[in-house]
C-alpha cells in the first residue's frame, strides 16, 4: 500500500463530519459564535439523507393529531426558521402538505443544495466536498480528537478540540471502538430507493386520491392485486405521494428492498448496500410503470430522478 503524495494537516476548533441537517445546524450555529469550524462531507453538496438520499421532505415540524381536519401546527422552532425561510425565499418548500396524522413540508433538493452552501459561506465554515474519513485520531480511549481523510488531492489530517459525529451512520464512533448500537438486535429497517416522476397533472391527481400523500385503500388494494397477479413487481403497497414545489411532480416514497435471501437488507453492509442499490432502481420502474397505467393524472408520468443513494 503506497501514497506518496503529502499529507495536509488543518486544524479547527469544531470538527463536523457529515453535511446533512444535523451537520449543517451544528457546523452553521458554531461557526457564528467564533470557532473555526470544518465541515467534511463525502458528496459534493450537502443535504444527507433528505437530498442524497432524495427523503424529500422536512419531518417533525408539526403535530401530530386524530382529525381529519386539523389545521398544521408547528411545534419545533430555531435554526430551522431560518432554513425554511430562505428555501422559501428561492421558492424551495411545499406549503404544509397532509402526512397521514401529522404535516410535512416537501423540498426541492436543487435549491436545498444551495441554501445550505450559503448558510456555511456566510457563517464562515470551512467545507470541504467529496472527501470521505478513512480512521480516527483518538486522544486517549474515549476522545476522537480528529480524522484521516482522503479526496482526490490525496490524505487529509485534521484535529479539533471537539469532533461531531454527524455522519448518518455513526461512522466515526465505530471506527474509534466506542460503544455502537444498531437497530434492534441488529435488524434494521428495510432500504427505501426514493424517486421522483414529472409529467403529473397534479391537479386532477389530487381531485381523484386527495389533500393526503398517504394514499389511500384503494390504491393499496390495487397494487395488491397487481403484483399478485404477477402484472407487476410492486412489493410495498403503502406508499406516499408528495406533490413537490416544482410543476408537475410528485416524491415517491415507495419501494421496499428485500434481498435475494428475504432478509431486510442492511446498508451498512457493502454487499446489502449494493444489492439494494440495483434492485432499488428495478423497483422504481415498476412503480413507474404501475402509476401511468393505474393512477389518475399520471398517464404522461416519467422518472425524472431517483436518490444518489
């Protein structure tokens, strides 16, 4: 093993590792009280899960409640004023959209991007993009005092008074051998491939299934009886439907990954992670397929996107 190129040291006094909400908030709010503050994230923008992985949606806002009719209530404020504010400002956001008991607001990933490239310039963080931690630098047996990582420029060594953890998947806290946990006994939630279809009439979709993006029983009964009638492979019948702030397109939380040996599939593990990867977008077609031929409004409907992972 042999990587003569140089070594880059950079030191901080925050070290945040991984650019999705809950990096971007820490990175951001530190960044304003003074420190110095480094942001490494393995993507080329930030966003995680909700961008990345094409969630689509900014959950916990609201209440949850029993009516049907209830109007949204927020309950969570803060940082994320501020988020919503300026997607708002670029036209970002869903007003509230319907979720089953509760209310979420649906974004354009795009526009995600670049709001939080702004908040970081602004506050003064330094990000580095596409870079991904390769080991830990422990100070002693219980402080990660800061990371090796490596992009195309070669390793990157950086040490901080305080290193966060906002890699999604506890990366770092496994690395350095502290106590980890994972689902329960170790089974996880199956992997979701999220996508996005454009040529929607929206307006005659939401006229025939409603203001809810928790489809109904007859769609559910439906996509039962199609994939029992072997017409098509659609092994979640449950699925979501968010109109989303651009024209003509819903998010679709839909898909559900089980591999070739019926396990829920863990993506922590490089091979489940693959294999959900590729049946993930075999299943996004079906569902696709099934929307133009079944739902109304979606007759023209076509796959404009589908989560990086």
């Amino acid at each position: 093993m042999l990587d003569l190129r140089p070594i880059t040291d950079i030191h901080a006094d925050l070290l945040v590792v991984g650019g999705g909400a809950a990096g971007m908030a820490a990175a951001v709010t530190a960044a304003r009280r003074g420190l110095k503050v480094i942001l490494l994230e393995r993507y080329g923008f930030c966003g995680g899960g909700a961008v990345a992985g094409l969630s689509g949606t900014v959950c916990g806002l609201f209440e949850a409640h029993q009516s049907d009719t209830a109007p949204p209530k927020r309950l969570v404020f803060g940082f994320v004023d501020e988020f919503i504010e300026r997607m708002n400002a670029k036209n970002g956001l869903t007003p509230p959209v319907r979720y089953g008991k509760t209310f979420t607001l649906v974004h354009d990933p795009l526009v995600w991007r670049g709001v939080a490239d702004d908040l970081l310039r602004d506050a003064g963080v330094h990000v580095v993009y596409h870079t991904m931690v390769t080991d830990v630098l422990m100070d002693g047996d219980e402080r990660i005092a800061g990371v090796v990582a490596y992009n195309k420029q070669g390793k990157l060594r950086v040490t901080a008074e305080v290193t966060i953890d906002a890699s999604g998947d506890g990366d770092l806290a496994a690395m350095s051998g502290l106590d980890t946990f994972m689902g329960v006994d170790g089974v996880v939630q199956n992997p979701t491939m999220m996508f996005r279809i454009q040529g929607v009439d929206v307006q005659r979709f939401l006229a025939r299934y409603g203001e809810d993006s928790v489809l109904g029983a007859d769609v559910s009964e439906a996509i039962r009886q199609s994939n029992t009638s072997g017409s098509y492979v659609l092994p979640r019948a449950k699925i979501f439907l968010f109109p989303t702030p651009r024209p003509n397109e819903l998010l679709c939380n839909c898909t559900r990954i089980i591999g070739r040996d019926g396990r829920e599939l863990n993506p922590v593990f490089a091979a489940d992670f693959t294999e959900a990867e590729i049946e993930g977008r075999k299943q996004v077609q079906e569902y696709a397929r099934f929307f133009r031929d079944q739902l109304t409004g979606c007759e023209n409907a076509f796959v404009n996107d589908t989560g990086v992972q």
